[in-house]
C-alpha cells in the first residue's frame, strides 16, 4: 500500500520537532515546501544542488561536534530525497565509517523524482534505511507521521548517526518557486548558526 503521507505535512513536523536545530533542506519541491510551510533561519535551503544534503550535514555536523556545549545545538538534520540520497550514496559509507554522533538524516522517499516530472528511482526496488544500516547508522522506517515523531524522539536520543526513511505520497503540494539567491540563504543560516555561538 503506497503512503498518505505528504511532504509538506512531515516537513510541518520535522520544523516543529527541530526549532532551534540547523535542518538542512533538499533542492526542489522540498525546499520550496518547507519555505511555504514553517520558513525559519536554522533551515539551509539547498536551491540548486541535488544529492548534497548529506555531505553538507556531515561537515556541519563534524564542525559543530567538536566546538559542542550545552548552549549549542545538538543536533544537526538533513532532510534529504529518495532521488537526491541515490545520488550520493557514497556519503552514507563516509558517515558510517566517521561516526558523528550529533548526524541525523530523514529520507523522505516518494520513488519518484518528483520536480521533474514523477521519473521512478531506484528505491521501488532498494531499500535505503538496509544500506543505511549496513554503513553503520542506526536505522528508523516509520510508516506514518505519528511514527515519525516517535522515530525522531528516539533518534534525537541516543548518539548518531541516524537515519530515518519515511515513504510519503507522491506528487508535490503547490508552492511558490524559492527564488531568494543562495548566497542570501546561505547567508541568513550562517548569521543564525553564528548567534547561537557556532561563528
């Protein structure tokens, strides 16, 4: 049975459950999602760039483990596509060899490549969360959104890397297009991250 999950409704919860988290965002329909639904300056849209979401959580998480106090986030999230995590496997294998412990990465999977067109993935065969886990992350597949929120509670306390994969619907829900320059966005995250002392 495929999920009636949304996106937009598991980004709602990802934003509310992550309120003063650096959460970094995938490019497309995600990013313009979130944006519309709950925009805050701890997000880092990534406009542009696909399949880099989980190599950007692993620097800032490796950067922001070793500076850790109690006033500093503790935790940094990526929220990254089926589409996008294919493109760039060879980061779980670098996340599970380093080992960062404040690292969670949420997968939401709609086995389709859904801002250009609905093209399936890979993932109506594969299964990320056994690749995940065979790299050494601890590993969530929550079904629905209460499940999701349990997932993160439980991811948020034990020491990572996480990962949580979460198939949702297909299709995207309407949004106005992010059209911000990214240096403008990069620029208003990095001004947030330095105030909570991480400068």
């Amino acid at each position: 049975m495929a999920s009636q999950v949304s996106r937009i409704d598991a980004l709602r919860l990802i934003a509310q459950e992550f309120p003063h988290d650096p959460v970094v965002l995938t490019c497309g329909a995600t990013c313009r999602e979130m944006a519309a639904a709950d925009r805050r300056a701890n997000h880092l849209y990534v406009v542009d760039s696909m399949g880099l979401v989980s190599s950007i959580v692993l620097g800032l998480s490796l950067g922001l483990e070793q500076e850790a106090s109690p006033e500093r986030p503790h935790r940094v999230v990526g929220v990254e596509g089926d589409g996008g995590m294919l493109m760039n496997l060879n980061a779980l294998a670098t996340i599970g060899y380093l080992q960062p412990r404040n690292l969670l990465l949420i997968v939401l999977d709609n086995q389709a490549y859904a801002s250009t067109g609905g093209q399936k993935t890979f993932t109506e065969k594969l299964d990320l969360a056994a690749i995940a886990g065979s790299c050494g992350l601890r590993t969530w597949q929550p079904e629905d959104l209460e499940g999701l929120k349990q997932a993160i509670i439980e991811a948020s306390e034990v020491p990572g890397p996480s990962f949580i994969h979460l198939r949702i619907a297909p299709g995207n829900t309407p949004a106005p297009l992010l059209l911000d320059d990214p240096v403008t966005l990069g620029h208003t995250f990095t001004t947030w991250l330095a105030k909570q002392g991480n400068g």
